[in-house]
C-alpha cells in the first residue's frame, strides 16, 4: 500500500510538472527543462519499490537532480558505482527527454562519470547502517524537486532557488505538495533537509506539522564545508542527524 501510494504520487508529480515546465521555458530564462520522472521512470519506480516500505521514519531531502545522478537515473543521490553496487539496481530502460542539449545527453544507468555527492552519501549511510535493508529501514531519501534546468550553449545547470519568474513559484509549491504527501503516506516523522536550501524547503511545506526538521551540510564537492579534512568534517555533520540504529 505505502508503495504503490508513493508511486502514484511520483507519476502525478511528474505529470502536473510538464504544462508548467512548458510555461516556465516561455518565460525564456531557461533554454531545456528535463523531467527524470519521465524519462527514467522505471529506475525511479524500481527504487522505490525497493525502499519505500521497509519502515523508514527519516527523509533526507535533497534539492533537484544532479546531471550526473539522478538526472541521468531518476534516482535521488543517484551515482553510476553506487546504483549498480549498493541499490543493485540494473538493465532498466531509460529514454530521451523531449529536447536534449547537445551538452547534456543522457545515457541512463551506464552513465560514464560518478555524481560526487551521491557517492559521498550513500557510503556515508552504508557505513552507518550496513546493508541497504538497514538503510531503509532508517531512511529514505527524497530529491524536493525532480526537474533539472538548463541555460546557455554550455547547458550550464540551474538550481531553482537561482531561477525568477511565476512559472518556477508554481512548480516549487507543487512539489512542497509532494513532500507533504510522501510525509503523509510513509508516517515521517522527521525530515533532514540536505543543503541550506532543501532546509528552507521543508521548512516552509511542513510549517504547522508535528515533523521534526533538521540539516546537514550538501555534500557537493562544490562545498567547502564537504571537502574539509578530507570530507571527515562532512560525514561527521552528516552522522549526527542520522537516526540512531
């Protein structure tokens, strides 16, 4: 029941998210918008199946794809090494979106490069907790937002927080509605947000709720804070807001 409820509201997410990603590419400060959820639906459908149910009362949160994770696999934190080894997750078919940048291709779960952040956490939560059913059994992990933007004839990546118009308003309270819901079916009792802005997020859709909400540091390489001692300062943060095993 927790299952199929999670993944309904995944395929309606993605469905009421295409007309206003259309509105927000009219708008003209984003040149491509790629929809995961579509693309790659069954790695995201099969990851959830996976953990969904195993009894988790802990959501990581993270902020939208990474074009190296779950851009390319439709799973949150997704990293090629870490889908195959740790999620075993494999020969699932992933597609196209509508419009491709020529400097964002997708090639799904044999995607060459590793995304950085989801290697850190996923290693950080195997290590805690072990076995991926241990994993679950503790946490699930959520991306806020499942669409990434592009701009320019690099395709430089856009985060949400850095795009204006209504269109994006719009999409963000969408998905302040999904959080709520997956909050709702899986009986969550607290949210991690992952990044200042994942905190921010949470903190405005569960306003007047009982859940408990926390943070840790965005794993990013981009972040200074991740890459200090070595990433020993970030997994530390990171630990101490895991629930205990």
């Amino acid at each position: 029941m927790i299952t199929e409820s999670l993944i309904n509201s995944s395929h309606n997410l993605s469905r009421d998210l295409q007309p206003m990603s259309n509105l927000l590419l009219k708008e003209g400060f984003i040149d491509y918008v790629y929809n995961p959820l579509i693309y790659a639906w069954e790695p995201h459908k099969a990851f959830i199946e996976l953990g969904g149910s195993k009894g988790a009362k802990t959501i990581l949160l993270g902020m939208n794809p990474g074009p190296h994770g779950m851009g390319q696999m439709g799973i949150p934190f997704a990293a090629t090494s870490i889908v195959r080894d740790l999620l075993e997750i494999k020969d699932l078919p992933v597609s196209q979106p509508d419009e491709i940048h020529p400097k964002r291709e997708i090639k799904g779960l044999d995607w060459h490069k590793e995304e950085i952040s989801g290697t850190r956490l996923w290693n950080a939560l195997s290590d805690n907790y072990g076995s991926i059913d241990n994993i679950f059994a503790k946490v699930f992990v959520v991306n806020h937002c499942p669409l990434m933007f592009f701009k320019g004839d690099n395709g430089t990546n856009i985060t949400p927080d850095k795009i204006p118009g209504g269109s994006i308003r719009k999409i963000i309270q969408r998905c302040d509605a999904y959080l709520r819901e997956i909050v709702d079916v899986m009986q969550i009792e607290t949210v991690i947000g992952v990044g200042r802005y994942s905190q921010k997020r949470a903190s405005y859709a569960l306003k007047g709720t009982k859940v408990n909400l926390k943070g840790c540091w965005h794993p990013s390489p981009a972040s200074p804070l991740a890459n200090k001692n070595k990433g020993a300062d970030w997994r530390e943060n990171f630990k101490s807001v895991l629930p205990e095993l």
